[in-house]
C-alpha cells in the first residue's frame, strides 16, 4: 500500500498494513515519519523499542530505506489523526547520518539545487515535482478531450523559428577538424545531416504543417535556447506547450488561450489540494521574511483562484505604451528601460507594471510592433503591426507568446526577404502557403513558468528536474 492511499481510506482501523518508504526523522527510539513520496503527509510509525534489537534502532537514520509491517491505529499524539503500531521492521537501505545531505532541517534551494538528486525527498520539492506532473496529465487531457492531435515535432533541425539565433549546433565534427570549403567554411554538407543543424527553439513551423492538414493540433515537448540570460526564469532546456489550428484567427487564439490556462489550473486546484496547500503555506512564511513594500497580497491559493475566476484583460500594444508612457515609474524614471515611444520593445519590468500595479489581473497584450516580432506573423492592414499576442502573468511576466500566421504567400515572401531568411531553407513552410493556404493560429506556453505560477516557486531552477543554465549541466 502507498500511504496516499492509506490515509484516505477509512475502515482499515486494526488492519495489518506494510508499507515501504524512507525515513524522514526518527525521535525519541520510538517515533518514525515515514514518506514514500505518494504525498506530502507522512505517516507516523511507532515501534516497539524494547522489543526491536538495539542494532535495528541505531540504523533508522534520516533518508533510510525501510520496509515495515503493523496495524493502523488512531494516535494518541498530537499533529496526526493516525499511525502505525510496528510489528516487523527491515532496513532496506542504510543511510549514513553524517554523510546524508538532506537534514531534517530548513536547507537552502541553493544548497538543494546542488543536490538536485535528492532534493525530491524534500517537502517542498515532491510537492513542486507531483504538481508538475499534473500538470503535464491537464495539458494532455485539455487537447484531447477537444481532439486536438499530439505530434511530435522533430529536436533537430535546420531553422531558428524564432530568428533570435539563440541555437545549439548540433554536429558530429570533431574538435578543430572540420572539412572546410574552398573559401575557408566549415563544410556542412560533410557534416552528418548534410546540412546546418541544431536543437530546435520551438516546434511550432512543423506543427503548423499539421494544423494545416488534421486541423487542430499540439506540441508538448523539449525546446533549447542558447540565451545566456541568467534570470529567475530562464532555461536553457525547457518544456513548451505549442497548440496550432486551422481556421482560427488572433481572437479566437486568445480564447483558447484563456480557457486552457484556467483548465490546467483549476485541475491541479482540484487533484492537489494537499501540495497546494503546503505551497501556499510555504510561500505565506517566505513572503513574511520579505519587507512590507514587496510582499504578495495574496496568498498563492488565492492568485489561483484569481487567475481561474476573472477575464484575462485585452489591451493593444498601442494602450499598453500609453499606459506606460503616463505611469509614475515612467515619470520619475523608475524604468531601467524609459518608455519613450511607440515601437520600444517590452522589458520584464513594463510587463509586470501593466499585470501587478495597474491591471492587477493577467493581461493579454495583442498586435505588436512587425519589427519587435518574429517573421511568421500575420501583418495588420495598418502595414506596421502584426497579429501577435502575449499573455503577461504576476509575478511571472510572459507566460505565453503567439500569433496569427502570415497566411498569403506573397506577403510571407517578403517578410522573409527583408530578414534575409533564406526561401531554400523554409519551402516547405511557404508550400502552405501555395497549396490550400488558410488563417491559422497558435502560440507556445512555457510550461516551467506555468509550473512556476501554480506552485509560486520564485526561480525557475526549481520546478524542472536537472536545470539546464549558462555554466550549468550538472546531473
Ligand atoms: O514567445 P516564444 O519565443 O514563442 C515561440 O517560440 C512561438 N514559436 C510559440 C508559438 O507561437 N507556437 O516562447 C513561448 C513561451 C514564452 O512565452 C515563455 O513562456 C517560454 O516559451 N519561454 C521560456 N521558458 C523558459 N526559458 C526560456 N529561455 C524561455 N523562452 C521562452
Ligand atoms: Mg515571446
């Protein structure tokens, strides 16, 4: 039995149960909280010390491995309503004290980020990484029940979707000894694919072929950004959710949105009550320790019933800089980044003003200036904005980014000469739009920010297993 299990279940009152779990903390020869990881709970295990050898004893340490067998009783001690009077008891797996690293004590996520390998037997980081996993289930399970198609969009490719240049290369070229072409290149077309290749920053361009032939479709999967940006919420391998659908335009895009971002959380409201509610509690102390001026106003709970029961508000990225170029930040040049004019592009700190002071809600900022955006999206009538949308989070900023897709083939053309993207390396991409061209939509959900939101962890190192950042591959 697995003691999520075990606690929900009524009437095995005096039954005999086994368990197998790890130790989190022995007191008093007697008190053993078990946790094997299926919940936050433990569970209290009592032994019957003067009946257990004096060797058993001494090998319960912290993080021990053990397989136990004894009745289900109501606890006469305080802090749980039940607990296990132990008949047997076996060390799976012994567990040094002075070399565990993880104490039953507060430790650093800093520390734990170090210990990455064992950090899940930790409160807050099973509690983070169950989450997590729920959350990936509601994403499937949204797209499904709306028939939408998973596809798997390749890892490897020849094209930088979002033309940041942000790309890992991808070669099997030894060190220093690459073949080199008569002018001195490195010769990609010896090289394995015969081409230039990397790890892709999105699967949208191929989903897009998909979205254009089953209609509706969604990628869930790893993307890779070269992006030396150490920030609390950058990676450099991270999951991204990138749905694509046929006939759909920017309105409807913002719709589906709204709608699949307040399904997954209320799921996990639902499915995670107990992590939940140790999350809100864990962030309700941190919060505490921070001074009155930048603590949250609400509790975590509270922001993801926030977030589930109102509108997300609509603005053009044209009332946003009116906004910004009005705001008191702005006025008493509080802005690393001063809003001067229409064309600037969005920083971190303009985002979370628009969500946190003076929306106070998520906002989705939509029709962008062309030249801030990625070459894809569908150009407004206007000649100068496009099609593009945002959905700012508190506390998180940017959580999703999509658009409208250019549709009209001569217009795509274009765009992708003025940005000197080579036709010869996107034909099939312009082929949609020769052969049965459509409006179509989509966009692409971080998924560790989303973690990040529901679970309220502040660094995004927190929330995926083995971070992967600058100076970073460690596990
Ligand atoms: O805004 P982005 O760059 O959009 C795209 O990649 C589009 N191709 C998506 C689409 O329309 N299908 O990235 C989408 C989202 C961002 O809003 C952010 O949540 C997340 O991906 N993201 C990152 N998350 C963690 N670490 C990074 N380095 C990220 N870069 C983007
Ligand atoms: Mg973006």
């Amino acid at each position: 039995m697995n003691i999520a299990d075990l606690l929900k279940s009524e009437g095995l009152l005096l039954q005999e149960i086994a368990l197998k779990g790890w130790v989190r903390t022995f007191r008093s020869n007697r008190f053993i909280a078990l946790n094997d990881g299926s919940t936050i709970n433990n569970i209290q295990c009592v032994i019957d010390f003067e009946n257990t050898p004096e060797e058993t004893l001494k090998r319960i340490n912290t993080g021990a491995a053990i397989s136990l067998k004894g009745t289900l009783a109501e606890s006469q001690g305080r802090g749980q309503s039940l607990e296990i009077q132990v008949s047997e008891i076996e060390i799976l797996g012994d567990s040094n004290p002075d070399e565990y690293p993880i104490q039953p004590k507060k430790h650093s996520f800093e520390f734990l980020r170090e210990n990455a390998h064992l950090r899940m037997r930790t409160n807050t980081f099973s509690a983070v990484m169950r989450v997590r996993s729920k959350l990936s289930f509601a994403v499937h399970q949204y797209f499904q029940e709306r028939d939408f198609n998973y596809v798997n969009t390749p890892i490897i490719t020849g094209s930088d979707a979002e033309g940041a240049g942000e790309m890992f290369k991808v070669t099997t070229f030894k060190n220093n000894n690459a073949p080199l072409t008569e002018d001195g290149k490195i010769d990609y077309s010896k090289d394995f694919f015969g081409k230039e290749t990397n790890l892709t920053v999105s699967g949208q361009l191929e989903a897009e072929t998909f979205a254009m032939s089953l209609g509706k479709a969604y990628t869930f999967g790893p993307t890779f950004r070269a992006e030396n940006s150490n920030t609390t919420r950058h990676l450099a391998e991270f999951w991204m959710i990138e749905p694509e659908v046929a006939f759909m335009d920017l309105d409807g895009n913002m719709d589906l949105a709204e709608d699949f971002i307040k399904y997954v959380i209320n799921y996990v409201l639902d499915k995670c009550k107990d992590d939940l509610a140790f999350l809100d509690q864990r962030l309700t102390q941190e919060e505490k320790s921070k001074p009155q001026a930048e603590r949250s106003e609400m509790s975590l709970l509270n922001k993801l019933k926030f977030v589930v029961d109102n509108n997300f508000k609509r603005v053009s990225y044209t009332e946003a800089i009116d906004i910004l170029r009005n705001s008191k930040p702005n006025k008493k040049k509080k802005f690393q980044f001063p809003i001067n004019e229409w064309g600037a592009d969005l920083q971190s700190e303009h985002e979370r003003y628009l969500v946190e002071k003076h929306f106070k809600c998520p906002v989705i900022l939509f029709d962008y200036p062309a030249n801030i955006k990625a070459f894809y999206m569908r150009l407004n009538d206007d000649g100068k904005t496009v099609r593009a949308m945002d959905v700012l989070f508190p506390g998180i900023g940017e959580i999703v980014g999509g658009s409208q897709r250019e549709e009209r083939y001569n217009v795509l053309v274009e765009k992708m000469k003025s940005l000197d993207i080579e036709e010869e390396e996107l034909w099939w991409y312009l082929d949609l739009r020769k052969f049965g061209t459509a409006v179509h939509s989509g966009f692409g959900l971080g998924f560790e920010r989303l973690v990040q939101f529901t679970t309220g962890m502040g660094n995004i190192r927190d929330v995926i297993p083995f971070p992967r950042t600058p100076q970073n591959a460690e596990f």
